[in-house]
C-alpha cells in the first residue's frame, strides 16, 4: 500500500455555456488531474480545479505544487498514513485545491486496494443525493430558461442563484424573475460571492424577503467583519460561509464570531479528510451544512456525492452537483447521469469512476 508516484496532469475541456458569477467566470475547465500509484499496481484518481479569484491557485501553481513540493512529502508513505500524510501538505500554507484532489486520490487507492467503496469508508449513510443547480449570471430570460430546462430534463427542483456583482436592483429582479416562472414549489438561495457591501446585501434580502430564500451564502467578504454579523442579526435567512471558512480554524471563526450560521463543504478544496472533521465540527456545534460545488467536472462531482452521500448530516440538503453539464465533454468512460433530481454515487471500489485514455490524451496539455 505504499505511494510510489503521484502524477499532476493539466488539462482543459471547453465548457458549453460560460457560469458568471460575481468573483469571476468560467469558460474552459482548467483543471488537473492527480494521480496517485501504490506499488500494488493500484491507481486513484482525482481532479483539482483552479479558482485564483478564491484561493489564488492556477492551473500551473497547482502543478508545481504537487510536483516540487507534495510528492516528494508523500512518495513512501502507506495509503493509511493520511494523518501523517496532512501534517506533511500542511507545512505548506495554502494551496486548497492541490492538497484536496491528493488526498482524495488517496483515498481513491485505497478504496480500490480493499475492493470497497469509499463513499462506503466514509460513512455509508445513503446511496444518492438531491442535485440543486447553480444558475449564473445572464439576462432574465436565460436563467429563467436555463432554470426550466434543468427541471425539466433532470428533475432538479433546488436552484442557487448567484448574485452580488450587479447592482441589486438587477439580481432582486432575476430572482423575481424565477420565482414568479417556477412556482412556489421549487427551493431557491442566493450566493454573492462577496459582491456586496453590507449594507447592499441587507437591502437585497429586504427587497427579496417575499421570495422565500432558503439561504444566502457569502454576500460580503469575511473581512467584513462587523458588517457580516450585522447582517446575520437582521435577516431571517440562514447564512452560509463558503469561501470564508475552508479550514476547520475558518469554521470556527465564522460560526463563533456570528458571521454565519451555516457552513458550505466542498471536496474540492478540503478533500475528504478535512471535509469529515468540518462535518463533525459542524454536527458538534449544532449547524448545518451544505454540500457546495467549486464549479467542478465529473471526477469532482463524483467525489462530492461519494462524500455527501456517505453522512446523514451532508445529504440532508441537496448538494450542488450539476455544474458538469454544462461542460462540453468530461473525461469519464461513463458520464455520470443525474435523473428524478437525484445523483446517485457510483457503485465499484474507490469512487467507481474510470479515466477514459482517449479523452484524456485528447485533453491533456
Ligand atoms: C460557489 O459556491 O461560490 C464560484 C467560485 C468558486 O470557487 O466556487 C463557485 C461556486
Ligand atoms: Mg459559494
């Protein structure tokens, strides 16, 4: 069970229709593929998406990382050594991503070197999840008719709306917009991305407050400290600390400092390690998760449902799981099919997922 090399294999894949958002916008999906050997022959897999805009990675820094600093730390330990193998990624600050896809490649291996599941390692808890859809900046119309289409081809019936760079009035009106085209019936929350002040988010929500927004996810930037918990004393809305709590240490200082009263887990940048002590922080401290989305493709989304489905506190909500459709094409020998609203994690050892060689010879840089 001993790591003999990790690979860092850049690659980009076009998406079909660009998600704008307030920190930034996507257009190709730049990621890198990491893959872990063991020296059974064994091969995780997992995929780390650049967001410079929230973590400062690139596609290359992430490569760099994993290749000058991450494998050299890890080559010789045993897939089981995963405590050891954080205490040596974290004598490096930052670098979420690259950090996040090694250690679920790991937990890949392993996986696959035991015969088991490891959304089954994990906790075992379910076998699927409800999708929600994040619908991103555009005209009324389109997210409305992005919206309708996503319901009415997936089943999907959770929407988040990002909004928080546009002035308010314009993303009050979208909101509107989809409520009024979907009905009562569908959930919608709403994700600024840190677009707005203070004082511009409390206006939004009071001109929103008869939408019935289930929650509102990282108005203001975390600095905004006071202005942040301001906020979270004059709103009904549960709020949600995405980019601003990525380490248990963030966790605590959002839901202490009451600055949030919800925390978002993404694979993508805590992997499955740091996800469970999140999760479990969050479980001790009474608070409520969602499974967030950090626009990634399928090996990503595989990863996300493997963890939110394997925990009765991360499948409670529906997890954001279907950015990948609007990717023009994935790297998986089977794409991953979300149907009836629901994601189901797939069966087969480790994540159950296979990296088709054709598509990755075609995609790689
Ligand atoms: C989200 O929930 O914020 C946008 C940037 C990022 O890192 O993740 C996405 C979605
Ligand atoms: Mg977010």
């Amino acid at each position: 069970m001993k790591i003999v090399k990790i690979e860092a294999i850049p690659f980009a894949i076009p998406y079909r229709k660009p998600l704008r958002f307030a920190s930034g916008e996507v257009h190709i999906a730049d990621h890198v593929l990491v893959r872990v050997h063991s020296d059974d022959g064994v091969v995780g897999v997992a995929e780390a998406p650049p967001r410079p805009y929230t973590y400062g990675e690139t596609q290359a820094s992430i490569v760099a990382a994993i290749e000058g600093l991450f494998a050299p730390e890890l080559v010789g330990l045993s897939l089981l050594e995963r405590e050891v193998m954080h205490a040596r990624l974290d004598r490096t600050v930052g670098n979420p991503a690259a950090k996040a896809a090694l250690d679920m490649a790991v937990w890949d291996a392993l996986g696959r070197t035991l015969d088991l599941p490891v959304t089954q390692l994990l906790g075992g808890w379910a076998d699927r999840m409800r999708v929600a859809h994040m619908v991103g900046f555009a005209p009324d119309a389109e997210m409305v008719a992005e919206a309708e289409h996503v319901r009415e081809r997936y089943g999907i019936t959770t929407f988040k709306v990002k909004v928080g760079r546009r002035p308010v009035e314009l993303d009050v009106r979208a909101c509107r917009a989809l409520r009024s085209a979907l009905g009562p019936e569908v959930e919608l929350y709403v994700d600024g991305n840190r677009g707005w002040t203070p004082s511009e988010a409390a206006r939004a929500l009071d001109a929103m407050s008869d939408l019935g927004l289930t929650l509102a996810e990282e108005l203001c930037p975390a600095d905004d400290v006071l202005g942040r918990r301001w906020l979270v004393g004059r709103t009904p809305v549960p709020t949600v600390a995405d980019e601003s709590a990525t380490t248990p240490g963030e966790v605590t200082r959002e839901l202490l400092g009451g600055s949030a009263t919800m925390i978002s887990i993404k694979t993508a940048r805590t992997g499955f390690g740091t996800s469970q002590r999140i999760l479990h922080q969050a479980e001790g401290l009474g608070v409520e998760v969602v499974m967030g989305n950090q626009i990634d493709g399928q090996i990503g989304t595989a990863c996300t449902v493997a963890f939110g489905a394997a925990h009765r506190a991360s499948s409670r909500r529906a997890g954001e799981l279907s950015n990948f459709l609007d990717m023009a094409d994935d790297l998986l020998t089977e794409p991953l099919q979300i149907a009836g609203g629901e994601l189901a994690v797939r069966p087969g050892p480790g994540l159950g997922i296979e990296i088709d060689p054709d598509k990755l010879a075609h995609y790689r840089l």
